[in-house]
C-alpha cells in the first residue's frame, strides 16, 4: 500500500533542470526527483546524461541532454531553446565544478582563472538567465552547490601523498557560490524566486571509496557523525529546498556534512 506523498513535499509534474546530473551526486538527485514525478531535464558533458540515464532505466522518466555547461554562448543558447520548448522550469539545480586538482605550488594564473570561469562565471550566467524568466512567472526555486570547502580549510594532514589537499580554486568558487546564492536571494526574492545553496561534506565517489581505505578513515574521523555522506543524503537535501516544505528558506547555505564544520 503506497503512502501519499504529503503536498509539502510533493513535486509531481514539476518541471526541474539539473545541470552536472550524471555525476556521483547527481545520479542520486536525478533519479530521486524522477521517483517524485518531477519533469526532469538531465544536462551533463557528451553524452554522460543518456548513459546515465540508460543504465539507471529512467528513459520514460528524465529527458537527457548534453552540454558543455562553461561554454557561455553554447550555455545561453541551449537554455533559450530549453525555454522555448519547456517553459520557465519550477527549479533549477546546477551541480556543474571545475578544478584542477593541482598542488597549490603547481597551480598557475591561467589555471585559476580558466576554473573559476567554470566555478563562477557560467554559475552566474545560468542562474540569472532562468532566474529572470522564473521572476517574470513570480516563482522558482534555485539550488546552487557549494562544499565544505567553500566554508573552511582543507586540513593538509588528511591528504597522505601522492594525494593532493583539495585545490584552493575550489575552495574559492565553493565560496563564492555561497555568496551567489545570497545575492541572488535578495534579487529575485520580491519576485517569487528562491535561491539556497548547498554545502556537501566528505562524499568520495564509489572509486575512492574502494580504492584509498586509509583515507576513508581519515575523512571519518573528522566528521562528528563519524561516517562518509551517500549521495541519497545529498538528493533528499535537494528535493527539501525545490519542494513547498522549504517555501520561506531563502539565502542560505545548507551544510550536509556530518557536522564536519561544526568544529
């Protein structure tokens, strides 16, 4: 006997866009929101999204589409026809990210300032284009992702070699979307328009998981809930803030960290 979904939380027939949706994370979100019948655009680098989408039998469910995300002409003309053929999205979620994964000694100018163009610029580009055509209707809800990282420090120590601590031009863009996502609460906001961010904590991908189990501890040990995130903790956080159960949160940033900047 299936249980009703109460209305708070009930995203059925909601059209919602997740740019970066085929990643570790990403699957989670995707496929959560697709059990939740939301309408759901899928967008990810080549063809990532229809494999994805493919392996994990979401044809009839989630609409894939392939995009280079920090592209900003490809980007701004892949949304006007989204529009066009959509219409104005309930929410949008962009989990795109760029890094180097240099060393900060290795790392150059160009290499900083070509990532924070991914991190920043096309973050800022997306968002205001669907934010105004939300704000034109009088709602929407925008979830941005940030990290940890864009909150403190990385601790050098947790990152035996040849491992490199997390690059600092994460770090930045990480902190600068937390700052995106409360100016453009402030904007939008008389208009209808939500915006929050997203702050994951220690969330290896299956890969990591298996292969460094030293580091898995590491990365334990300093979460006060002593454990690893799974990517449904982040897709039950992301359906929270597009969802009416989060209608009068706006401008934050949501830590989902195991309390790991807790101290």
């Amino acid at each position: 006997m299936s249980v009703p979904i109460p209305p708070l939380f009930d995203l059925a027939g909601r059209d919602v866009w997740v740019f970066g949706g085929a990643g570790y994370l990403g699957h989670a979100t995707v496929s959560l929101l697709a059990t939740m019948q939301a309408r759901v655009l899928c967008v990810d680098l080549k063809n990532k999204a229809q494999c994805m989408i493919e392996q994990a039998g979401l044809q009839e469910l989630v609409t894939p589409a392939s995009l280079d995300a920090h592209d900003l002409a490809a980007a701004d003309h892949f949304v006007s026809e989204q529009l066009a053929v959509r219409g104005t999205p309930h929410g949008l979620v962009d989990m795109t990210f760029d890094s180097t994964g240099k060393a900060f000694d290795d790392l150059t100018n160009e290499d900083f300032d070509r990532t924070n163009h991914g991190n920043l610029t096309a973050a800022f580009a997306l968002v205001r284009q669907v934010g105004a055509r939300m704000a034109e209707r009088g709602s929407g809800s925008i979830v941005l992702f940030s990290s940890m990282y864009g909150t403190v420090a990385p601790d050098p120590r947790s990152y035996a070699p040849p491992m490199n601590p997390n690059p600092i031009e994460y770090g930045v863009g990480k902190a600068g979307i937390q700052q995106m996502a409360r100016y453009v609460a402030v904007h939008y906001g008389p208009r209808g328009v939500r915006c929050n961010s997203i702050s994951p904590g220690p969330f290896p991908n299956p890969s990591t998981q298996n292969d460094e189990p030293a580091f898995m501890e590491q990365l334990s040990r300093k979460v006060p809930l002593g454990r690893i995130g799974q990517a449904p903790e982040i897709a039950g956080s992301v359906v929270f803030l597009l969802g009416d159960g989060s209608s009068y949160i706006t401008g934050q940033n949501l830590a989902v960290d195991g309390g790991w900047t807790s101290w």
